[in-house]
C-alpha cells in the first residue's frame, strides 16, 4: 500500500477511535495536526497568543462535529478551512488586518533551517528580503504561500480550502512565488552600494 494510502487508514482509524470518546487517539488527533494549524494561523496574523487562541478553538469545533464527520481522505482541508474561517472571523471582529509575517515563521521559506546567526550577514539579510517581499504580496498570495509551505498542504487541500480549481491555485502559487523571488530581488538590489 502507498504511503498516501497508509496515512489515510491512520487518519480514518484515529477519527474513528475519537469519535467513540477515545482520548489516546484524540490526543493523537491533536498532536500529529496542531502544530501545522498553529504554524498556519501564527504566520498569517503574526499573534502567537491569537493562533494559540484560534487553533484550540478549532480543535473545539473538531471535537463537536468528529462524530458526525465521515473521513473521505479530505480531513486536512477541513481542519485548515476551519482554522482559516475561525481567523478570518476574528480578524473581522477585531477590525483590523492580520500583521506581517515575523521573521521566525519565514526562516523556512528564506532556505535556512534556524535563525541566522549574527555572522551569518547572507541569510540574514535574505530573511528580511523576504519578509520585505512578504509584506508586498496580496492577502490572497500569502494565504497561497501560507497554506503550502506553512500548514504543508498538497496543491490539491489547497483548492479544498480556498475553494478553487486546482489549476487556479497553481497558477496563483506560481505567480505569487515568481512575484516573491522578482520582489526580493528588487530589495537586495536597492540595498547594495552603487
């Protein structure tokens, strides 16, 4: 059986037992998925304490709606839809926009595996680049860049959640990444000495 197949029996079979009033396999449930939710929510509001908030409220609706939920291999676009709805709903709520994303959550996207060291002046100064170019991009292009490279999604859980054709949200990640790379490069031009 392919790994895919394999992940989604796991997947079932953890929804099944949580259902029942499992708590192992709540626990879980919780583990293997809300640190991509909390990841996903921090890096589009930039509020530790606000995707704290809103990744255990979406773990509450998880809880009151997994026994009516039957798994058909879409379980990850239906976490991050509700994750994405709940901020969306708070933001509203608030009134105001989601801050810019902070250097911590782009170091994976800069191509650094931890924050740069002081003498690492390079990446350092890709890392503010890039969260320079972040900042440029639309709403609708980091919620691309956010949900593939922070929540990990397939291209395919990404339409899911945005509700999009599949090739309009690789068109869109295409053109957002392209964006990205031309808007860094801009930034590091402009910064060096003439």
């Amino acid at each position: 059986m392919s790994r895919e197949g394999d992940s989604r029996q796991t997947i079932e079979a953890l929804l099944s037992k949580a259902a029942s009033g499992d708590e192992h396999a709540w626990r879980g449930l919780v583990e293997a998925y809300s640190g991509r939710v909390f990841g996903l929510i921090r890096a589009q509001c930039g509020d530790a304490d606000l995707a704290e908030e809103i990744t255990q409220s979406t773990f509450c609706t998880i809880a009151a709606k997994i026994g009516s939920y039957t798994e058909v291999g879409r379980f990850e676009p239906w976490i991050f839809r509700i994750a994405m709805n709940r901020l969306r709903d708070e933001m509203r709520r608030r009134k105001r926009q989601a801050r810019p994303v902070g250097d911590e959550a782009l170091v994976g996207l800069a191509g650094t595996a931890e924050e740069p060291a002081a003498g690492e002046a390079a990446d350092a100064e890709r890392l503010r680049a890039l969260k320079w170019a972040m900042g440029r991009l639309s709403d609708a292009d980091q919620r691309i860049i956010h949900l593939r490279h922070h929540a990990g999604l397939s291209f395919r859980q990404i339409a899911e959640v945005l509700d999009q054709p599949l090739g309009t949200v690789l068109a869109r990640q295409h053109r957002a990444l392209k964006k990205l790379k031309e808007l860094m490069g801009t930034q590091i031009d402009e910064d060096e000495p003439k």
